[in-house]
C-alpha cells in the first residue's frame, strides 16, 4: 500500500505535522508514503522538533511507486517559501495547488492508493488565482465526480454534511430534497465500500429544534427532510429520520447508528469536536478515490513553535490506509467471483 501526503500550504503547519506524523513508527509501519511537498520546508520542521529526517528524497517530475524508501519525499524545489513566513501567499497557494493536482495524477495513474492532504489556506489559493476554493471543490472537479460531500469520523461518530459552508440563516433558501437525499445515499455506498459495513444504519437529523413538533417549529422536516428520508428507504438503504440532533448525536455516539447526515456545518462539527478533536479526520465521499484529511487548518500562529499536534494527521493517514485496504479487498473479491463465473 502506498499513500500520497500532500504537505498542503508550505508557511503553515502542514510541514510539521506531516513530519511528526510519519516519525511515528506505527504509522510508517501501515504503508510506504510520497510526499508532495517542498524538502526544505520539512527539514525546517524535523529540525525544529528534533525529529532526524527519515526519508528520501526525490525529484517530483519523476516519482514511481517502487521506492527503495519508506517515505519519500517528492520535492517541489522550484517554489521558495522563507521560513520566516506565516501568512497566506500566492507562492504557497501556487505550490500547494501544484502538490494537490500532482497527487490526484498519481492515484489515477495507480502509483498510489490513497491520498491525503495536510491543510491550505484558501486564501493562499485565491491569491494564486485558484480555479477552486478548496479541496473538496478541486478533487470533485478532478475526478469529475458529479456528486460529493463532505464527511467526519471522530472517535464513535461518522457524521455526513447536506450542507456545508453556508450562511445559517441561509440554508432554508438551499434546502431541497435532493440536497438532503444525496448524502444519505453517497454515506451509505461509502460505509459499504470504505468502511466494510454491509447494511449500515444512518440516522436523518432534523433541522429545527424537536424535530419541527409537527410544523410548530419549522416544516422542513415535513416537507423536505421526511420526503428524502422516505425516497432512500424506497432504495433499499437502511436509514431513519428525521430525529431531533441533540437525541440522535447520542444515540449515535452510543453504537445505535453507524452514521449520521447533519443539515448544516455546526450542527455536525459541534459534537465531532467535542467527543474527539484531536482524532477527528475528514474524508470526502463521493469520489472514485481515497481523500483524507485533517479536521484543523493551517494555524499560521503556532508554525515554528514546535506545538501543532499531529493527532489528527496521524489519524487521517491511518483511516486513508484502512479505506484503500478495504476498497481493495473489496475489489479482489468481486474479481475473483468475476473468475470463477457461474456454478456449473
């Protein structure tokens, strides 16, 4: 298995937490790993950590999957960012766009299996004038996946948004029944695929609060919610809701689900983040490939302090590794029942 690692905005604290991250040797014993980043920026952060570099490295134009390394990193020589800077740059969005849409070529390319990318500043990439805000739009576009969301696994909780970055106040104008069906049924074939989980059990969130109390409250749950509740049961996929999120959290963080969609960002990040911040990884469903990566960003205040945690990188790279072992497995056994043919 080998698994990308994008080193994401260089001035950030991608580079230490990448670093710190494959030092572990239970992490590095889960794979082999390309980094796409910049050698310099790392070797800044090993040496601030005290970790001594472990890897080799590699010219980026030529990468191959058959490294005589465990880590290799391949190295982005041709982008400078000093050390000293802490701060979105057009430089450091035009390098981590370069790490990103290289490591998408690799995968499909099958140099590697999975990807995952370290945080960028999406200012960094409207500076360097990014044709995507972030990730999640870049690998849709990449993959041309059609559809996509966005999902958090946190200690017990696997947690699927319907809507993602916007205004609260204006999630009621966006809130269809197809925008609430699509990551029911994209969760479901991820937990299937990814996860190993043959009838898996999502748990709908309600929007307002007590669930509407039969249109008291708000009737989104009537009209918009139910509805899409009902069409992906009418599709086979073992789901329930709409349930009032402060009862289907902890039933939820309490085994009686294996998943849960949230209608909008905060009512799903609030729980991830408390039951296991430090571990919380994000992964986007929807695509014919592994992307993980760390729930934080760049947290330009704590580079070249030595302090960023590495948790939560280290966790997006082992759930990476145990999504493309089970999409593998998978995959080998559909090809050998595909074999054998039919029973004579």
């Amino acid at each position: 298995m080998v698994i990308g690692v994008t080193m994401g905005d260089a001035a950030g604290i991608g580079p230490e937490v990448v670093v710190k991250a494959l030092a572990d040797p239970e992490v590095r014993r889960a794979a082999k790993f390309i980094v796409f980043g910049m050698n310099e920026q790392l070797c800044y952060a090993a040496d601030r950590a005290e970790i001594e570099p472990f890897w080799g490295r590699h010219q980026h134009e030529k990468i191959s999957r058959e490294y005589p390394y465990k880590v290799v990193v391949a190295d982005y020589d041709e982008f400078s960012v000093p050390p000293w800077m802490k701060a979105p740059s057009r430089v450091a969005g035009e390098a981590s766009i370069k790490f990103c849409t290289d490591a998408i070529e690799a995968e499909k390319d099958r140099i590697i299996d999975a990807i995952v990318t370290a945080p960028i500043s999406k200012e960094s990439w409207r500076l360097a004038d990014a044709a995507w805000p972030g990730h999640t739009e870049m690998f849709a576009q990449k993959y041309k996946a059609p559809r996509k969301a966005m999902m958090f696994v946190s200690g017990p909780l696997k947690v699927a948004l319907a809507t993602i970055h916007e205004p609260l106040f204006e999630v009621r104008h966006k809130f269809k029944i197809g925008c609430v069906f699509e990551p029911i049924d994209l969760l479901n074939d991820a937990l299937k695929e990814f996860f190993a989980l043959d009838n898996p059990r999502i748990g709908v969130a309600a929007l307002n609060p007590h669930a509407g109390e039969n249109g008291q409250f708000g009737d989104e749950e009537q009209r918009i919610i139910g509805p899409a509740v009902l069409l992906a049961q009418e599709q086979g996929i073992n789901c329930v809701g709409p349930i009032a999120a402060d009862a289907l959290f902890r039933q939820a963080a309490h085994g009686q689900f294996d998943a849960v969609v949230a209608m909008y960002h905060d009512q799903a990040m609030i729980p991830i983040k408390l039951l296991d911040f430090e571990h919380a990884v994000n992964v986007t469903i929807g695509l014919p490939a592994v992307r993980t990566s760390p729930a934080h960003g760049t947290a330009y205040d704590l580079v070249g302090r030595n302090q960023a945690d590495p948790s939560s990188m280290k966790s997006a790279i082992l759930t990476a590794v145990r999504m493309a072992q089970i999409r593998r497995a998978g995959q080998l056994a559909v090809a050998g029942g595909r074999s054998r043919g039919p029973e004579q």
